[in-house]
C-alpha cells in the first residue's frame, strides 16, 4: 500500500511538473532581458525539484529492493530444499506451458 501512495505522489509530482514548465514557457514567450533570466532562473529551479523527487523515488525503489532480495537469500539459506523444490515446479509447469504451443 506504501508503494502505491508512492507512485500516485511521483506521478501527481510529475502532472504538476508539467504543467508548471507549460505554464513557465507560456510566461516567457514574450520575455527579454532580465525577466527571461528570472524565468530560466524558474525553470531550472522547478527541474531541479523534480529531478531530486525522481532520484528519491529511485533510492526508495533501490532499497525495498535490497530489503527483499536479502529477505528471499535469508530465506533460501535457511531451507534450501523448500527452494529447489519450488523452482523446479516453477519450472515444470513453464515447460509444460510452452511444450503445448
């Protein structure tokens, strides 16, 4: 549930990015001089935003992925038979799935 309020935050971040730049490039069309400073000055600042939301999202989906890769190597460690067993039936029915194609 924790991921998915995650995604809807990065994707709600990403609309209001959007529209911000639209809105910033239709300011400056008319721009010269100091006020189209400002507004690059604006522009850069609102990608850097979303640059940092972004790479915090992939630090966040980096380390869930860690945390379960280290949970299933645990797992794996503690019965390892369980998990031969498990991909080895994974596997039997993968091959009798695409031995009927």
């Amino acid at each position: 549930m924790k991921s998915k309020r995650k995604t809807e935050a990065l994707s709600r971040e990403f609309h209001n990015f959007v529209a911000d730049i639209e809105s910033l490039l239709n300011e400056t069309a008319a721009l010269t001089g100091d006020d189209l400073v400002i507004a690059r000055s604006r522009i850069q600042d609102r990608v850097a935003d979303a640059r940092d939301a972004v790479t915090e999202m992939g630090n966040d989906v980096a380390r869930r992925a860690s945390k379960g890769a280290s949970r299933a190597n645990r797992k794996i460690h503690e019965d390892p038979w369980k998990a031969i067993g498990s991909a080895a039936a994974v596997g039997l029915l993968l091959g009798l799935l695409f031995s009927r194609r």
